[in-house]
C-alpha cells in the first residue's frame, strides 16, 4: 500500500482530507464549464458540489444546463451506498463518443434527493472541464470522478496503491 502525506492547505485552499464521510452536498455558484468536440455540453452557475473525505469534489449539474440532446443513455447501473443506483450516459457530438462519460441518481435516498435530475460528467473524458475559467485536472484512477482544482489538495484516493486508504 502507497503510504500517504497529507498536503497541508495553504490560503484559499481546501483538503480533501477536511471532507466528511458520509459525504455532503453544498450548492455551488461558481461557472462550470464542460466542452465535448468542440461543443459546449453543460454550462452552469446552479452546480451542486459532493464532498467526501480523500475525494476531489465532484460537480453535479442540473439538467436544465446540460445539453441532453448530445446524450445517450447507457446500459447498466451501479449502486453507491450514500446517494443509491446510478444510471450512465454516453456523450455523442458529431459522431464522436464518450462512453459511460456521464452519470446521475434518477431516484437517490432521501439524504441525497437533491441531486434528482442533476448530471456529473468525468473530466477525464471530456475535452475540457473548467471551475470559474480553470481546467480542472480528473481525479486519478476515474473511479469517482473528482474535479482536481488549485483550491483543493489531497493526496487523493484512486492512483494505484491508494483503494486501502
């Protein structure tokens, strides 16, 4: 197992390690910006921020600003033991795809109803995602999807040698 340093958080920053477990939901004002071939498929000052303790956060957009036309819902389902099943989109532009790209809580527990009928995209699999005009950076290993901005510091869970954490 990798051994983990915690990065101390300087002014304006936050940790990842400061994040509760189970996770909070806490509104966003900030502009997230998410561009697939060239299109911009979500554009949103409305997210809703998921913090959970060793995660970068993840955004989730309401679907009044993500673009649906562009996607596809895929097959298969997994079940998160917070927020319950998640259901997967694929993102299509122009005949070029993202599988699996994209992925919501059509009906979440109770602690979590606020995220129905929001939408989060995996960075890695976009062309670019941005926190108020910043590209983020995708949290490593893709399992969870974070958003690694110069606001958060970790070391964060998902490189290999990290799942023991």
């Amino acid at each position: 197992m990798q051994r983990m340093e915690l990065i101390r958080p300087g002014p304006g920053q936050e940790s990842v390690w400061d994040y509760p477990r189970p996770p909070r939901v806490e509104p966003s004002s900030k502009h997230i910006e998410i561009i697939f071939n060239s299109v911009v498929i979500a554009n949103s000052h409305r997210a809703q921020r998921v913090l959970e303790t060793s995660h970068p956060p993840v955004y989730y957009i309401p679907s009044q600003d993500v673009r649906m036309e562009y996607l596809e819902r895929a097959s298969g389902a997994t079940i998160c033991e917070w927020k319950g099943r998640a259901i997967y989109y694929t993102v299509i532009v122009a005949g070029r795809r993202a599988t699996k790209a994209v992925w919501s809580y059509p009906d979440p527990t109770p602690r979590y109803a606020i995220l129905r009928d929001y939408l989060a995209f995996y960075p890695s699999k976009m062309d670019r995602c941005c926190v108020d005009g910043e590209r983020v950076t995708a949290q490593p290993g893709d399992f969870y999807g974070g958003w690694i901005t110069r606001e958060i510091v970790g070391p964060f869970k998902g490189d290999p040698g990290t799942w023991g954490w």
